[in-house]
C-alpha cells in the first residue's frame, strides 16, 4: 500500500479514517479513543505504515498537550474546596491504595519498588481528560457530575505529583535539581501571563488561545527533558492560568477554554493513534492476556468497591449512585499509556507487562459505557430543527400551488 499510495494521499486517508470511523463505531458504545488505538496497531502491525513517522509524532505531541491543559484549565478551586472533606479523604485511601497496590506488584510481578509504585499508578489513575469528555455521554445527574470531575481531578493531580517524584528519586541530587526547575517553571509563570495581558494582548488582540497553546507546549517539553512527559507542563500551565482567573479572566473564559477543547479534540486521535503504531504481535501474548484478565477481575471491582464503600459511611449516600460514580471514574486510558511507554523507555519493562497494561486499559474504558448504558447515537431517524412559521402575508411567500412555505428540514 505505502508504495502505490504518495504519502499526501496516506495522509489524507488517514484523517479521514481518524474522524469518521470512531464516530461511525460509537453507536456499539465503542469510545473514539479506543477506536483510534486499533486502526494504529492496524495500520502499525498489518501493514507496517507509519512507524517514526514524524508528523504523527508531532500531531500527537499537540494532542497530548491539548489534553492536559485542558484538564488543568477544567480545575475549579471554588468546587474543590466545596467537597474538600470527602475529596482529602479520597486521596488518602488513594495514596493507601497505591502504596499497597505497589507492594503486591513489587512481589507478585517482581518489579523494582519504583517501577512497582508506577505500574500501580497506571492501574489505579483515572484518566482525568478523557473522563471530562465522556461525561454528558454517561447520563449523570448534575451532582454525580460534580463528584466524577472532582474525583478524577483530585486523583491526577496526586498522581502527577507521585510520578514526578517517583520518576526523579533515583538520587537525591537529581530529586532537589528537578524539584527546583518545576518550582522556578510554576513561580516563572504567572508573572509571564501577567506581562502578556499588560503589554502584548492590547496591541495583539485574540491571541489569547496561542499564547497559551505555545506557553503550554514549551513548559512541556521542559517537564519532557525532566523525564515526566508532557502533561506535566500542559496542566501546571492550565492550572495557572485558573488560578490567576480573577486578574486575567481573558486566559481563562469559558470562550478561550472551548478553543482549547476544540483544538483537544482535532489532535488527540493522533496521540492514540501513535499509542497504537508502537503496539507489536509481542505484546499480545496469552500471558499477556492471562495477567490482564486478572488485574481487571481484581482492580476494577477495587476501585468501584472503594469509592461506593467510602462514600456511604461518609455521606450514607445509596450504594446505586456511589456504585454509579465508582464506574464513572474507571477509565485511565491516557494514564495509563503514557506510564506503561515510560515504564518501558526507562524501566525496561517486558513485552508481557507492556501489552497486559494495554489491554486492561483498553477493556477498563468500555465499561462505563457498557455498564451504565451509555445511549446510542440517533444516527437512523436524523431530523433538524424546524424554524416557527412565521405569519404568511397574502400573494407572498407562497408556492405555486398557493399554499405557504415552509422552511426546508
């Protein structure tokens, strides 16, 4: 195929592929993400396309980016600080959570401590972005909403604090130095977002949306070279930028946050798709398979029990709503791909652990869809809205047969 096809018109198919197959395929409750994972381990394992190819890797590296300063602008400290009783304590069993998920890895898969503590990371993380936009897919009510976004937003931003620290604890010295460079990025920042208000914006209006972008996509590659990926820039950047709301609302309105979230939702496909291209036969072994169905058969049952259960002595909430949160939290889809590459660039992680964090993944972020009867799009009775008559004046606006017209549907 790649020899008979000139790589524009790759490309182009590509695209086309990316936007219209994982719309087609929702109505069997199939997330576009997971969608996008499978045409690149297609197009990477069936016909050897696109492997290094630069340009995805680039699209992809948007994506991410997008993603995590999306997430970060979707912090609201006013609700945070609502829940923040129930929210505390849901990070503390976290924090508990992950340090004995991390002792039965170290054991039981014979991991080292730290690359234990990341694969427990991987498993108990929810994927705060992807949540964020499968919510209005899943039926909540707005309270439940509340509590999903607060949830997953307190748990990444644990997470992405245990991965810094984690990924940098290998010596002291390198701990404090990398500690010191996010310190500087996250006192740096604000005074750069003030300077851009006060003395670019009013000579160069509307470019709020790519300072932003530009801004987040060089404190990434600065947490990148720290060795915590991008989306630790991404969100620190998002989370700036909220924080400074009251002083700078322009850097966090609703407009500039829809942007951000269309701009997400172009190149992030690529991201996956990427996540897909670097998939192997190897990582699908039936060992692979076997250690998945295990740590789904005990992981998510966990997660879903701990969040029910800690729900109802605290706020004696019915089981079903909790039960309902609990699954609505499950995914950790881009966690969890982005710390299985990591574990294996930097930990040497094997084939099989590689490919059975994949698909426990990919099988986690089917479940709320499944379980909670995620409704299927209307894609066969399609109808537009009609426009109200309006009142039809004598000799005009009427067809030949002398009967008024109405609008086209």
């Amino acid at each position: 195929m790649s020899r008979t096809l000139s790589p524009e018109i790759q490309y182009m198919l590509l695209v086309l592929g990316l936007f219209i197959v994982p719309r087609a395929l929702q109505r069997f409750r199939l997330p576009s993400a997971v969608t996008c994972v499978g045409i690149g381990a297609a197009l990477g394992m069936g016909f050897h396309l696109f492997h290094d190819d630069h340009t995805i890797k680039l699209l992809a590296t948007l994506g991410i980016v997008a993603m995590f300063l999306f997430a970060g602008l979707e912090v609201d400290f006013d609700e945070l600080r609502r829940g923040r009783k129930v929210l505390v304590q849901h990070v503390a069993v976290q924090l508990l959570l992950l340090a004995a998920g991390a002792v039965v890895l170290h054991f039981a898969l014979e991991l080292e401590a730290r690359a234990a503590l990341l694969f427990a990371l991987a498993l108990f993380t929810p994927s705060t972005g992807f949540i964020l936009d499968s919510l209005d897919s899943l039926g909540l009510s707005p309270e439940e909403r509340f509590w999903v976004k607060s949830k997953a937003i307190a748990s990444e931003l644990v997470a992405l604090g245990v991965l810094f620290v984690t990924i940098q604890s290998s010596n002291a010295s390198t701990l404090g130095l990398s500690a010191l460079a996010l310190t500087a990025m996250v006192a740096v920042l604000p005074p750069v977002f003030r300077v851009f208000a006060r003395v670019i914006s009013p000579f160069a209006p509307k470019t709020e949306f790519t300072f932003l972008v530009i801004v987040a996509l060089l404190c990434a590659f600065i947490t990148r070279e720290l060795g915590v990926y991008y989306l630790v820039g991404a969100f620190v950047v998002g989370l700036t930028a909220v924080r400074l709301r009251k002083d700078l609302p322009e850097l966090s309105s609703e407009k500039l946050l829809g942007g951000v979230e269309l701009f997400a939702s172009f190149f992030i496909p690529f991201y996956f798709l990427k996540a897909g291209l670097h998939l192997r036969a190897e990582h699908f072994t039936w060992q692979a398979l076997a250690i998945a169905a295990v740590l789904l058969v005990l992981v998510l049952p966990i997660r879903v029990a701990r969040v029910t259960l800690h729900r109802k002595v605290v706020l004696d909430e019915p089981w079903r709503i909790g039960a309902r949160i609990g699954t609505a939290v499950l995914p950790t889809l881009v966690f969890t791909i982005v710390i299985a590459e990591i574990l294996q660039e930097r930990f040497g992680l094997d084939d099989q652990l590689f490919g059975a964090l994949i698909i426990f993944t990919l099988v986690n972020t089917l479940v709320p869809g499944i379980i909670m009867h995620t409704p299927l799009p209307a894609y066969e009775s399609p109808e537009a809205p009609r426009i109200p008559a309006r009142p039809v004046v004598a000799g005009a606006g009427s067809s030949m047969s002398g009967a008024p017209l109405e609008p086209g549907v």
